[in-house]
C-alpha cells in the first residue's frame, strides 16, 4: 500500500455490559487526534495535539443516547427509555466525564435527533469546557442539505472542531461505486475551517482513500462492519475477527490520525471484566499513538465511566 499525505493535515478504535445481572452496556468506538505527538495529560488522560487541539484518547459518544445498541431491540429500547424519560442523564454523564478527564465528543444529531443537541447546548450552559466533533449525515450529492446542515452545526454553541462524513455513507457510496462523491462533503468540511474527516466500517474503504491521497484530517474506523459491509449480509449484522484485523492493520498504516470504534463489538468483548480490558487493550496496542478510541455510555447500572477511564490509565500507564 502506498499511502499520500497532504501538506494541510501534516501542519497539522454477545453480551452487553450487564456483567450477567445488572451492569450495563459499553461500546467502544474511535475518536481523531492529529499527526502530532503527545501534548501531555487531562486530569490523568494521555492526550494528543489535533490540528491546535489537545484531545484526550478516550472520547465519549452519542449511540446509546439514542437508543442504538447493535445489539437486541430491547436493549436499544431500555437505553433510549434511560436517557428519554430523563434528559439530564445525559448531560450528568458528560459533566462526570469531564471531571474525569475527558475533554472530547463525538456526537451528531439528525433533524429528529434533538436529544444530542440538546445535551451539548445544556453541558455548554452549566459550565462544560469540552470540544466535540460532528457527525455529518446529508448524502454529498444532496446539495441543499448538506449546506442547511452544515450552516447548523456552525450556529451551535460551541460549534464542532471537526466533522466527519457518516460511515453509513462511505459504505454506501463505495457500494454504488460513487466514493468519490465524498470529495464534495470533505470540501465543504475544509472551507468551514473545521477538521475534515472520512468514516466507514469497511478497511478498503479507508485504504481507498487514503491511496488516493485525498485532503482530509482524519479517518473514524469501525473495527466491525456491523450491518454495514460492502456485500451486505442477510441475517443480522456481522461481527469477526478478521475484520478488526484488516482494519486495525490499516490504520496503522495511514499516515492520518484516526478514530477507532466499536472496538468492543458492541458488547460482544464483554463477558467479563477481563474480556473487556482485553478488547482495550488489543485497541490501544494496535492503533496508533496518535489515535483515539470513542466510548459510548450508560449509566444505570453502574459507573462505566470511571471504570473505562481507570481501564485506560492501566492500559496506556497514564
């Protein structure tokens, strides 16, 4: 494979976790960081200089907020119910986050997806300090939406760092054999003056890109395709180890930083407490140090949070 680097970003990761009784769900995925080195320590957490940013390699996500567990239905509806029938779940668990030592999101929100919204204008409002990074959802060729959606996350408070184009909607367009397209959503990332970024759950897509040389800042990479494969398959979504092979060997190889998720399989890594430091641990030594792993969340059955970032400091000897 031989990779390109652009001069722009060089200036610059069966069970839920329920532990068999009453636990609750983790899941892993990836966050972004910049070609830098380390900048230091966040209350404990290694960080990473990103473009000006200093990011923190644990970030937290958006996916049990609303209820998407890649899991069974009733989980998906348990989380949702957790987090719908009180909003300010949500914003408490980005608050204990930052007093952990977070300081990084990774969130996004359609139009009937306001709870996302809503938590991050709610945690800028009682005081939060963290930075976060946008999910972009509109299809590249559908013009009008992306700049409606795009002129949204600007008017947020605080706006995004960075976005990075949906994974979903790399997979598609490699499917359609119109990847290409995607070029004119990470342009409209880069005249934002935001850090532009690429998703997908499928390594030949980010090896196609990154062999392409194209002008983007990072990559968010699935260790799984899930449900979102290049040959789609029948029966549910799909979880194998060769697959977080293929892709942790490419990110590894791509001179961008890049976002590891689900890197816990959706649940499937968490049997025990020793299946789960495992899967992290596999994460974290087989990524780049100027990578990021992306944690999604709850809360009701015990403190994930805590234990996620005591698992990280034991892993990375912070």
């Amino acid at each position: 494979m031989k990779y390109h680097s652009t001069g722009n970003a060089d200036a610059m990761a069966h069970m839920t976790r329920r532990e068999f009784a009453k636990t609750g769900l983790l899941v892993l995925g990836a966050a972004a960081t910049d070609l830098g080195a380390f900048a230091g320590n966040v209350g404990g957490l290694p960080t990473v200089r990103w473009g000006n940013h200093d990011i923190t390699r644990l970030l937290l996500g958006h996916n049990p907020f609303k209820g998407v567990a890649h899991q069974t239905p009733e989980l998906g509806r348990e989380m949702k119910a957790y987090f719908e029938s009180d909003a300010t779940r949500a914003v408490q668990l980005m608050g204990h986050c930052e007093e952990l030592g977070f300081n990084a999101f990774q969130m996004g929100f359609r139009p009937n997806e306001r709870l996302v919204e809503k938590c991050l204008r709610d945690r800028k409002a009682e005081g939060g300090r963290f930075k976060w990074i946008a999910t972009f959802y509109s299809l590249p060729q559908d013009g009008e939406a992306a700049k409606k959606e795009m002129q949204y996350l600007l008017q947020m408070d605080p706006p995004p760092i960075g976005v990075q184009q949906m994974g979903n909607t790399s997979d598609l367009l490699m499917r359609q054999n119109k990847l290409e397209l995607s070029q004119d959503n990470l342009k409209r990332f880069r005249d934002a003056g935001l850090l532009v970024g690429l998703g997908s759950h499928n390594h030949e897509v980010i090896d196609y890109v990154a062999n392409k040389g194209w002008d983007l800042d990072f990559y968010q990479c699935s260790f799984y395709r899930s449900m979102f494969g290049l040959k789609p398959q029948a029966g549910g979504e799909v979880f194998e180890a060769a697959d977080r092979e293929s892709m942790t060997r490419v990110i590894r190889q791509v001179p961008k930083p890049c976002i590891a998720f689900k890197v816990l399989a959706a649940g499937r890594h968490c049997q025990s407490a020793e299946t789960i430091e495992a899967a992290l641990r596999f994460a974290f030594q087989n990524i780049k140090p100027t990578d990021v792993v992306l944690l999604g969340m709850w809360q009701k059955y015990k403190d994930q949070a805590a234990e996620n970032v005591a698992l990280a400091r034991k892993i990375l000897g912070a």
